[in-house]
C-alpha cells in the first residue's frame, strides 16, 4: 500500500509504508551533529555570503539567492537555497541546446547534467566550480529540511527516476555533501548516483558521515582541478 503525504506544498511523491519512518536516517544524534556543524559554519561564512551576493548583485542586477523545490525526508518538497548562478533565461537556454545538440541531449538525459551548460553565467560557473553556490544550504540545515551529509537533493522529475531506491532517499534528509560527492560527484551517471544514494540510507553511521565530511574539501579540489 501506498500513502501519499500532502504537506502544504503539494506533493506528488508516494511512499511505501514499510519504508515511512518517524525520523529520518540518523536519528537525534545525527541532527546534533548537523546543528554543532552549521551553527558555526553559518557565523564563518556570513561574511563570504555577503561578498557572493553584492557580486551578483552588481553583476546581473537580480536577487543573489535562488530557491528550487526539492523533495526532502518522507517526500515533503522544499525550498532548497543556493546563491543565483543560472541567465534570466535558462530554460529556454536548455531547451534551445538540447534541440540542436545531440551529444548534449544524450549527456542531460543520462547524468541531468551539462559539462558546458549554456544556463550557468560566468560568475555562476566559478562558484559552482568551488562549491560555493551551495552555502545557502546551511540555511536549510538549521530549518530541518537538509543535512550536513546524505543523498543529493534532488526533483520530483528526478526522484522517479529512482525506482526501488526512491524509498530510501525519502528515508533520509537530503545532504549537502554526501556519499555521492566524495566517490565521483558529476562524473558519475544517474543509475550509479541512485545506487550511492540507496547505499548511504541502508549503511548509514556516525562515523561513516564523519569520514564522508572529512573527504569532502579534498573532493572539491579535485574538481577544481579537473575542470
């Protein structure tokens, strides 16, 4: 039997009720950790933020902060935070590059991802290139909605795409760094990252999340490096 959860967002994402559970994977001492770690990251980071968000400003003349609906523990949908990295247009943007660009069509159909993605501005392309975009999370830490370390957040499109794993990201707050992260991040295909994801929830522990958090930095450089 299915149920459907109805918050005040409308939801379209059904969920198993052998999977629903009354906390998400962790528990309490997860959430402690979650909020000892973003608490103070928030306070460190407020003056990076600040600078981020008057660049934007300046740059594009639109608000510094973007928020896109997620699906997030038990299937609720959120607002999930990042600083504004995409044109007035993307979409269009998108729609235009995937029409005209076979490779480009194979490669958002398979990873939902662009190498060169026609959407991001240059400013956008740094920061996402540093991860930096995704500061604003920490926001959506302290409300409850993310965790420091789980599966990628992802859409309603996305999500059912995930098959049997959908019920194991929805056993779990969404992350903003994850297992997924450190083994390979974008390069990955979509198959393989729900694999990840579904591993994480089914394995999770304390110390697997401290090790994950500790890989993180080295993981970002990576990318960095490797353009």
């Amino acid at each position: 039997m299915l149920r459907r959860y109805t918050p005040s967002i409308n939801s379209s994402v059904a969920i198993p009720d052998d999977l629903v559970a009354p906390y998400p994977v962790g528990g309490a001492a997860k959430r402690m950790m979650d909020l000892a770690i973003a608490l103070p990251s928030v306070l460190v980071a407020l003056p990076v933020m600040a600078l981020i968000a008057g660049l934007i400003l300046i740059t594009t003349g639109r608000s510094p902060f973007f928020a896109h609906k997620r699906v997030g523990f038990r299937g609720y949908p959120f607002p999930c935070y990042k600083f504004q990295t995409m044109v007035p247009n993307a979409q269009e943007a998108l729609a235009k590059l995937l029409a005209s660009d076979r490779d480009a069509a194979r490669e958002w159909a398979n990873r939902r991802k662009l190498r060169h993605d026609p959407r991001v501005t240059r400013l956008g392309w740094i920061l996402r290139k540093c991860s930096l975009d995704e500061l604003p999370q920490l926001i959506n830490v302290l409300k409850g909605d993310m965790s420091c370390i789980g599966p990628r957040p992802v859409t309603t499109e996305e999500l059912e795409r995930y098959g049997a794993g959908a019920g194991a990201y929805m056993s779990a707050r969404p992350g903003i760094t994850g297992l997924w992260q450190v083994t390979g991040r974008s390069n990955m295909d979509f198959p393989t990252r729900v694999s990840i994801d579904q591993g994480y929830v089914q394995n999770w522990s304390l110390l697997g999340d401290i090790r994950i958090l500790a890989k993180t930095p080295a993981a970002v450089l990576r990318i960095m490096e490797t353009g």
